[in-house]
C-alpha cells in the first residue's frame, strides 16, 4: 500500500463527479471537486487536506460548505485550488455567512486557495479566525505544476468548457508495499506509525533515523532504523498516475491538452455525459461523448479509464455508455499500436504499479 491508497468515486456514475483518494495510514486526503459530498462519511471528508475544483457549476462546488463546516475549529489547513474567478466564487461563499461565533473555537481553521490562469497563478489565504477576510494575493507563472509534496505532486491544465474549467493529473513518485509477513517476523503491529515510517522514505532521510514503530505484543514501541525496516517491513514499487477530467468540449486544443496532462496514465477518470448518436447535443452543452472519451484516453496512453457525469438520461443504460467508451478506448488503441515487428509500443508498458483495469473498474 501507498502512501496514498485507492481512489474512488463517492457517487454514483449519474450523479455529481467526486473523486476522493485518501492516505493510507494518515489522516490525509484528496478530493477532486466538491459535488455533492453527502455519500462521503464525516470521518472521510475530515481527512481532507486538498481540494481540487475543475470549475465552479454547482454540480462540482455546491459541497463545498459540508466541508468547510465539518473542519471548522479543528485546526485544519486546507488547500484548495480552482479556475479564473476561484477566489472570487470562494468569497462569495464567505460573505454568506456571519462569522462571529468563530472565537468560541479552541482551533481555527486555514484555507489556502489557488486560482489557475492559462500562464499564471494567484494565491490568498483565509484565515477563520478572521472571519475567512482574504489575505495578501501573490501572483507566480504557472505552467502545469500546481502542488508538490515528497509524496505526490498535481498538474493541472485549463480546458474550455461553458467556462474556464480544469483537468488534473495526480503521480506518486514511487509506492511503498507493506509487508504483513515482515511486520509479522519483526514482531511489529500495523498501525499510524507505517505512515510516518512512508513520509520518512518519500522524504530521503538518512537509513540510520530512528522510526517508532508498534510492537504487536501490545506492550508499547519499539525504535527501529529506518534502513531495517526498508529492509524487512516494505517493497519499493513504481508509483501511480492518475488522471481527472470532468465537463469539457471536444476541441483540438482540449485533446491536445489533457493527452500531455494525463499522459501515460495508469487511470483515467473521464466524463462521457452522452452516447455518440447525440454529439450534436454534446457539442452544445459543452460536454463529452462516451466514444470521445475512450478516445481521448487511447490517445493520452492511459492503461485503464473510468467513464464518469453520465446524464441522467441514460438511468438504467449506464452500461451501453460505458461499453461505448471502452470500445472507442481499445479500437483507437488498436489504430495506434505499430505493426507487428515494428518498435515501440502505444503509452506505457505495464508495470509492478497494478495490473489495467477496464471501463467501470478503477
């Protein structure tokens, strides 16, 4: 197991598009828009230490205040990252409310937002002890880089839909396996401690520093180096990528786009809101077709795609969207592999990462 665990979708594939993926052994996680969040337990959404919004249509924002309310006075930071007008749309959200109850909590509550322009990034912070009045804005270039963490980082492009909105792209330097057979042979309990002992790795300390670790006796710790432990207790493995694409029109410039954000992708989450035969009706409302998608996640290299913000139209069909998606996904795949006896392959190879996951499967 990672340092991040699974990504899932919280709702189903008609309804609001949320995708969570939490840490293993922390109390971490991130979200991918901020739908409707009330398929997502309290003690989920309290994990939450990053949000990404593709834009800020109710169906990907109107959860928004369930998580601000849950982490108010708990002493979190949050960051939370959006399009053009984000921080304006997030203001609004603050002057909805009145704020003076707020010295009543031990703890406060920081948020961090991030709004993306095609060349530039902008930043405030927001303060709940404050009454979430906005900080001092700084303005940076942006070119695709949008959070860097020893575990993770995130890529963002914008696309055109009605709106500005933007696609993400999540990549795990490397994974790290735990071994229940090596915690069981030193004697060692699974526990938060893995966690600290997988930030220690991502962060390339010393093989000598010291992680406390969980005796599985039950008679307290134990102090092990981190060099015996890589050792025994973990397996290094590639890490992931994941791909995050919702409410877009098919463009030459929105392909081009999301093809080198997600590209190589072990898993694409994908819109399809529509069936091929009404394009026309895609086209206007600014959406996917399923074809399209499996498309566009051939062209990118993704090994596996997830189709996702199906219309409600297609209640009781939410297979025939799927197999289209997945049949545009391998016959696109198939026009793009070289003949046989000729090098070089379509995307990447599989790898220690997982095996691929078909349509519906993440």
């Amino acid at each position: 197991m990672s340092a991040l665990s699974v990504p899932r979708l919280v709702n189903g594939p008609l309804e609001d598009p949320v995708l969570f993926w939490p840490f293993a052994h922390r109390r971490r996680g991130l979200l991918f828009d901020l739908g409707d969040l009330s398929a997502l337990a309290p003690r989920d959404l309290l994990k939450v230490t990053h949000a990404f919004v593709s834009h800020t249509h109710m169906d990907h924002f109107i959860g928004f205040d369930r998580l601000l309310r849950l982490h108010l006075g708990r002493g979190s930071e949050i960051v939370v990252a959006g399009p053009a007008g984000f921080l304006g749309h997030l203001e609004g959200k603050f002057a909805a409310y009145s704020w003076d109850l707020m010295d009543r909590f031990a703890e406060g509550l920081r948020l961090h937002a991030i709004e993306v322009h095609a060349a530039r990034r902008i930043e405030r912070c927001y303060d709940g002890r404050l009454g979430f009045a906005a900080g001092e804005p700084r303005e940076a270039p942006f070119s695709g880089l949008l959070v860097e963490e020893p575990a993770f980082r995130v890529e963002a492009a914008v696309l055109a839909h009605s709106i500005p909105c933007l696609a993400f792209a999540v990549s795990e330097p490397f994974r790290v396996r735990v071994l229940k057979t090596g915690l069981a042979a030193r004697g060692l309990a699974p526990g938060r401690w893995l966690g600290a002992l997988k930030e220690a790795l991502y962060a390339g300390v010393a093989e000598e520093t010291p992680i406390a670790a969980e005796r599985a006796d039950g008679r307290g710790g134990q102090v092990v180096s981190l060099g015996e432990l890589r050792r025994d207790v973990v397996r290094i493995q590639p890490g992931r990528k994941i791909g995050y694409v919702s409410d877009v029109s098919d463009r030459p410039e929105n392909r081009e786009a999301i093809v080198r954000l997600c590209g190589g992708a072990d898993l694409l989450f994908i819109e399809a809101a529509f069936l091929d035969r009404e394009a026309a009706l895609a086209r206007r409302k600014h959406h996917l077709t399923a074809r399209q998608a499996g498309e566009i996640a051939a062209l990118a290299g993704a090994r596996a795609l997830r189709v996702m913000h199906l219309s409600p139209r297609y209640e009781g069909r939410e297979a025939d969207v799927e197999r289209e998606a997945l049949a545009a996904f391998e016959e696109t795949r198939a026009r793009l592999r070289p003949p046989s006896g000729t090098p070089g392959c379509v995307g990447r190879p599989p790898s220690a990462a997982g095996r691929p996951h078909g349509a519906g499967s993440p």
